[in-house]
C-alpha cells in the first residue's frame, strides 16, 4: 500500500505561483512504483491529467500548463512537488497526487492505483 498526502494549495491572484508537494509513505519505494503524477477537477468538470514523471525523471504534461508547470520529485524523501506558475483563474480546482505502476498513458488517471486526497487551489482574477 502506498499512501499520498498533498499540501501546498491555497488562494493566489492570476500571475501568481504555488509549489504544491505530495509525500508518498508506505510502499512508496517500492519498486514497482514506476510513475507518479498530478491531476485537478473543477467543479463540475472531469479529471484532468496535469503532468506526470516517471521513475527516470522523464516529465509529460499537458498543454495547457506547459511552460508554466514544471514538475519534479525528491526521491530520497519521496516528494513529489509541482512548481506552478503564471497561474490563470482556469487552472482552479482540487489537486491530486497519484501513483501507478507501468502507466503506459501518463495523463490517464484510469492507470493510476493510489490516490492522495487533494489539496485546494484557487485562482482570483
């Protein structure tokens, strides 16, 4: 069992940055552990994949946070951090932290298997 733990959301004005982290315990070193990601929701909308790593430090993210977005992880202290910046009142919602094995489509939450209980970002215009 893997358990994630999100932090870091809050309320900032468009333009502005948040650094959210996701801590893993449990079997997070396992090595069967081999991706890790961030996903949001907005009221009323679906899960959106937002960006994911892999075990090499390979990054995907999804265009609409490209260039502003910019994730990374601590592996020796199992954190996961997204670094966001330039943010816009879209990028609102709740934050997920998520870990799967052997995820072939990155930015598909349906691969993931763990699942932290999110961290709140809210953006003012």
């Amino acid at each position: 069992q893997v358990q994630l733990a999100e932090s870091g959301g809050g309320s900032v004005q468009a333009g502005g940055s948040l650094r959210l982290s996701c801590e893993a315990s449990g079997d997070a070193h396992d090595r069967f552990i081999t991706n890790m990601a961030w996903f949001r929701q907005a009221p009323g909308k679906g899960r959106e994949g937002v960006s994911a790593i892999e075990r090499d430090g390979s990054a995907t993210y999804a265009d609409s946070v490209k260039g502003r977005f910019f994730i990374s992880k601590d592996t020796n202290k199992n954190i996961l951090y997204l670094q966001m910046h330039s943010l816009k009142y879209e990028d609102s919602g709740m934050y997920y932290c998520a870990a799967g094995r052997f995820v072939a489509d990155k930015l598909r939450g349906l691969e993931y298997e763990y699942w932290g209980q999110g961290t709140q970002v809210t953006v003012s215009s």
